[in-house]
C-alpha cells in the first residue's frame, strides 16, 4: 500500500510550513490525468470504497489535507493502513514514532470529525500492501505524489490476485511559499529529539556542577 509521505515526503524540516491540496492525479493504471483541484476540494468523482495508507505519526496539518481529501473521495467505506514494526524501521528517529494504537485512533477520530456517516477502517499494517491487495470492493486507491509508484505496484499484486485494478487517485500537496518545505512529521521528530538531548546535556552540566560543589565542602 502506498502511504501518505514515504521517503522525500517526510524529509522536509518543515515544522511551521503550511500546505494545500493542489491537484487529483487520476491514474487507471498507465499516465495519469490530471484534474485540478479548485478550493482544496477534489473533483465530484467518488468511489464505494478507498484504500491508503501512511505512517500518520503526529497528525498534522498535511495529514489532515490528505484525509480529508480521501474522504470526500470515498462515499460508503474508507480503509486506512497504519504503518506498524519493520515498515517503520527505515523511518528517521523512528523510536520516537508515537504508538501504533495512538495513531490509529487519530486518524479515526479526524476522518470521523470531517465525514461522521462514513465507515472508518484502521488497522496495522507491516508490509506496503496491507489490505489493498485482499479487499475485493474496493475501488480506489489515494496515494501522493511521491508514492503513485507504490498504487501502481498495488495494482499489479492484485492483478496477480485476479482483483480488479483500484483507479489511483494522487493528491499533491503544495509547499509553504516561502520556504517550499513540506509539513513533515520527521522533522516535528527530529525537533523532540534535539529537545530530548537538550534536555540531557543540561541534566549533566547540572549533576557535574552539584558533585564539584560537594567534592569543594569536602575539602
């Protein structure tokens, strides 16, 4: 399954940049058409059922822009796989990736928030095609810019499955203007890192500091 910023879409050190949906890529399994987007809202096209997938670490304004561009894509049933174990193991600073049953529940509760009467499906997944090559109703698949080649590879496994081919809708996410950065969940990462050895270098200046100050009242 393709996910929402793998690779160069969580590399960016974009902690305050901002982004907008730009365009839908529909792709039916060669080169893609491209259809504009007009107030951050896809085209009326709508699907029975969706797949995605991506980490959704921290759930930021991207992520938001991508769900719900998702949602408005999906009219009955929207599946989401969370990226969980060895799919995490590439990722930078992933020990500081929150945990699998926190992000699950975010992006339930957000899709819940923006659609309440559309069916919500989250679950785990340790491989890059997760439910999107096993689902026999679904229709669609949302991928980004970066990850189309990944909808196109899901495309195949279920060709190989004899499934039907999933549309492949790509949603770009445009960069902050003055920075051209992307809203990046590694980058809110390296942030909590950087504060963490911060935090560890004052905490040892402070231990050096208290033992010259005892070993001084000895002598």
């Amino acid at each position: 399954m393709a996910m929402e910023g793998s690779g160069g879409g969580e590399t960016a050190a974009a902690a305050a940049a901002s982004a907008a949906v730009d365009t839908v890529v529909s792709d039916s399994g060669g080169d893609g058409k491209e259809v504009q987007v007009q107030g951050g809202r896809p085209a009326a096209a709508t699907y029975a059922a969706v797949v995605m997938g991506g980490t959704f670490d921290r759930l930021h304004q991207g992520h938001h822009l991508f769900l719900k561009a998702a949602a408005e894509l999906a009219r009955d049933r929207i599946v989401i796989g969370i990226c969980d174990g060895p799919m995490l193991a590439k990722k930078q600073y992933s020990h500081l990736i929150q945990p699998i049953e926190k992000r699950m529940e975010n992006v339930k509760d957000y899709i819940k928030s923006i659609k309440p009467n559309l069916e919500v499906y989250v679950e785990p997944i340790v491989d890059p095609y997760g439910p999107s090559i096993v689902d026999e109703a679904l229709e669609a698949i949302i991928v980004s810019k970066e990850t189309l080649p990944g909808g196109l590879a899901v495309n195949r496994k279920r060709a190989e499955r004899g499934l039907t081919q999933l549309q492949i809708e790509v949603v770009e996410l445009v960069p902050e203007k003055s920075t051209g950065n992307k809203i990046s969940s590694t980058a809110f990462r390296k942030m909590e890192a950087e504060r963490e050895q911060q935090q560890q270098q004052q905490n040892q200046q402070q231990e050096t500091q208290q033992q010259a100050v005892q070993l001084g009242c000895r002598t």
